[in-house]
C-alpha cells in the first residue's frame, strides 16, 4: 500500500528540495525556478536610496494625500537643514530603540504586561514617538497648508503655532497664526473635551485647556487645546476640528510643522471623521526614501486585500494590535511554539522603523536566514542589528524570502526592501530585524517591513488588511 501524502507535506518536500539545489549548486532546478520559490537576487546598489526624488508617482483621487519620508530627498524641507540636520544611520536606530522602548512602557500602563518593561517617565496620555513619513495637509481659514509626520501610534494632532511662547523649531511653512484665521477656537478648560487629554488634571492650570504630548526621543510639544478647519482636499473639510496649537515645541521633526495622529483614541482623526470615512483609511510606504507612497481616507477596500483581526488584547490600548502565527525563510516553516506570538502579542507601528520579534522568534528568524547566506562574508554587528553582511564585492546577490504570517490566514511575503537594511554602503547591510531581549514584550511591526504593501486600518469593523503592489 502507498501511503498519500498531504499537499503540506508535499510543499515541504518541494521547498527542501530546492534548497538543496541551491545550497550544492546543483542545476536539476533552473535559476528561475528557485527565484520563485524562495530567493529574491538582486542588483546590490539597488539596495542603497537615491539622493533625488523620483517625481513619476502622483495621487490619483481626492481621498488621498501624498506619503514621503521625512529624511528623503522629497520632503521639501529648509534649505540649510537638508545637510546638517540629515540623521546618521546611528541616529535613526537610536531613536527608534527610544520609540521602542517607549511604547513598551505605555503598554504596561495599560496593564497588557504584568511586569514594567521600561523606565522612560511616559505620562498618560502622552505619545510615544514622532513617527518617518509626512503628508500635507490644510489649517485655518483662510487655509494654510502644512507638513505633518503622521503616525499610528499617536493620537493628538499638532503644529506649532504663534507667537511661540517659549521655543519653536525651524520648519518649512510659516507657523500657524490663530489670530489670522477666523475658524481658530480655544478650548476652555471646563469643557469636556478637555478631558479627552486624560492629563490627571494638569490641562487645566488655566482658564484655557492646555495640552502637552512628549516623545521617547526626548521631543515634545506643549500649548493649546483648541478647534480649527482641518482640510484634506477641496472636498474633504472638516470644521471644528479638535488639535493641539503648540507654543513650546522641540524635537527631531526635521522641518515639519507637526504631527497627524491616526491612533485609535477619541481624539485622533480617523475617530474624529468617522461619520464620514467609517475610521477606515489606508497606505503605502515607498520602497525607498526617494520616493513617493499615499494615505488615504475612506473609499472602497480592493478584493485584494486579504484581513487579519484586530487583536482583543490591544483594545484597552490606543495601538492596533495583531496577532501573528509563523514566520517563515527561503519558504520554510520555522519552528516556534505558538505560545511565543500569543504571549508577546503583536501591535502593528507606522512610526517604529525596524520589526521588533520576540527573542526566541527572532534567534529563529536569524538563524534560517544565516544559514542560507554562506556565499557573502559576514561582519560586525551595528546598534540594534546582529546579522549583517559586507556586500561591497558583489554586483548581484541572492536572499531568501521572508514572510509573516498573521491570524486568518493571512500571509504577508516581505518586499525585499524590508529585509536588508544598509548602514555603511554596502560594506554593511543588515537583517532589519531585531530582538526584543525577551519573549514577553509585545512584537511590533514597522515600517521597513511594511513598505510597498497597502495597509488598511478599518477600526469599525476590527480588522486591519494587506495587498501586495500597493503603491503601484
């Protein structure tokens, strides 16, 4: 009697085959054939961003505003800072272990961790992090048109304002002048909206709310609770809208004017227009930094977004949490208890940069993908990265796929953008992923890896979508 043999039996068969073929050199497969199965090979200085803005991509509806990264060579920032404020790769990375560790701390005010992860002084009801990607939009009336970082894990919606009472940094617009606008409103401090900002009474030191938001990074924005115009086309206007006016500002927001809150609380926008767009908006983060991706608002979800639910254990959180079941390299399965995902639980981040695992995911994670890298000579570890690799010989390279699979089925085949990530040329490019240091901080997924998918948040029906392309 022959014994059958499962189609998932049968996938691995074929996946271990390949990968044999590969890692002999043999030929009974052609290049081709493995390219599909497991392996991205690439040109190398594809790997490294341009210092010049590709123009071909434009919005294409009045839904959607247009997504750069606030490093890149398309914000337009000021002149003068372009050079001199440019983060290094060191900086970047240790800001975002800041955000890190920052959101780490706000989950255990939050209870959804039983011991206290961090020790930065987060206060409640304060954001936790600047976010990299920045749009345009309008304030006031007349309407003026500011750079804002919008962000997933923050809530209130800012910009500097005059006079600036105290300190303000430079920024590409004018600031916003309440007195100049016919539609500004501040909130007084009996209001219930004041109360919103959840502050333990200190927005109300005054006859008029006050609010202030600080950052892991050491940046912060405090100021007035106030009402103004927000405008994101001709026709998408929303009157009285709840933001913070901010008269002493600091931080790393490299020319923007301030910062879109797209979190899950009562004061960010998707809540705040939820009559109109049903707290469902979407984007696409570019490949590279050169280029250009969208955020949209409302309009109807393609058929090719595949959803995973919105993880029951974030909902007493601002975050948008997810629940990821595997992960898989080169098309191969890795062996990781389920406990470990279910423990640590996952929040999907705009604003985090590299994809944070639990240790025992990630010790997996790194060890696959090692061993499937032999052919290039391996260096030194760099900041937050341990698996990295000197690429600075080669013309062409091959690397094996990486994929993220979430609750419902939903397999996600990482871009091969968002799995190397270079920090000196290409003498070193790193696995961009890292560690979390232990198996009981929650996962979080950035925006590396997220990077030329579209990503829908449909808060209202508790589910969050991936589509391969989408910035195409």
């Amino acid at each position: 009697m022959v014994t059958p043999i499962s189609s998932i039996s049968l996938t691995f068969f074929v996946n271990a085959f390949l990968l044999l073929c590969y890692l002999n050199k043999g030929h009974a497969v052609g290049e081709d054939e493995i390219t599909k199965g497991y392996l991205h090979i690439i040109k190398v200085k594809s790997l490294l961003p341009s210092t010049a803005c590709n123009q071909t991509f434009k919005v294409s509806n009045s839904l959607s505003l247009e997504v750069v990264h606030r490093s890149g060579p398309c914000i337009q920032v000021l002149n003068q800072e372009k050079a001199a404020n440019a983060p290094s790769n060191m900086e970047i990375l240790l800001r975002d272990r800041h955000r890190v560790d920052s959101i780490h701390a706000r989950l255990s005010s939050h209870g959804v961790f039983q011991e206290k992860q961090a020790t930065l002084p987060v206060q409640s009801g304060a954001s936790i992090g600047s976010g990299d990607y920045a749009v345009t939009v309008g304030l006031g009336t007349p309407k003026k048109e500011f750079t804002l970082i919008f962000d997933t894990g923050s809530d209130l919606t800012w910009t500097q304002c005059e006079p600036c009472a105290k300190t303000c940094y430079k920024q590409k617009e004018p600031r916003l002048d309440p007195t100049k606008s016919t539609s500004y409103k501040n909130i007084s401090c009996s209001s219930a909206f004041c109360k919103l900002l959840d502050t333990g009474g200190e927005s109300c030191s005054s006859p008029t709310c006050l609010y202030q938001v600080q950052y892991g990074d050491g940046s912060y924005s405090i100021g007035f609770f106030a009402t103004e115009t927000l405008t994101l086309s001709s026709s998408n206007v929303f009157k009285n809208f709840l933001f913070g006016c901010g008269q002493q500002n600091s931080g790393l927001f490299r020319g923007a004017a301030g910062l879109l809150g797209l979190g899950r609380t009562k004061l960010s926008l998707p809540s705040q227009t939820a009559q109109k767009y049903k707290k469902l908006f979407s984007y696409c983060l570019p490949a590279s930094s050169s280029s250009k991706g969208y955020l949209s608002f409302g309009g109807q979800v393609s058929k090719t977004v595949k959803f995973t639910p919105l993880s029951e254990d974030f909902k007493s959180t601002p975050f948008y949490g997810l629940d990821i079941t595997e992960l898989s390299v080169g098309g191969n399965k890795l062996s990781i208890d389920a406990s470990i995902f279910s423990t640590s639980g996952t929040v999907i981040d705009s604003g985090t940069v590299i994809t944070r695992l639990p240790s025992t995911a990630y010790s997996a994670l790194s060890s696959a993908f090692q061993k499937l890298m032999t052919d290039y000579p391996s260096t030194d570890g760099y900041s937050i990265f341990d698996t990295c690799y000197d690429f600075s010989k080669n013309e062409t390279i091959k690397i094996p796929k990486v994929g993220v699979s979430f609750k419902g089925g939903v397999e996600m085949d990482i871009d091969v953008s968002g799995i190397l990530y270079p920090v000196n040329g290409l003498k070193k490019v790193c696995l961009a992923f890292a560690g979390n240091g232990d198996d009981v901080k929650a996962a979080i997924f950035g925006n590396t890896q997220q990077k030329t998918y579209q990503v829908v948040y449909d808060d209202a029906k508790g589910r969050v979508g991936f589509a391969p392309s989408g910035c195409n």
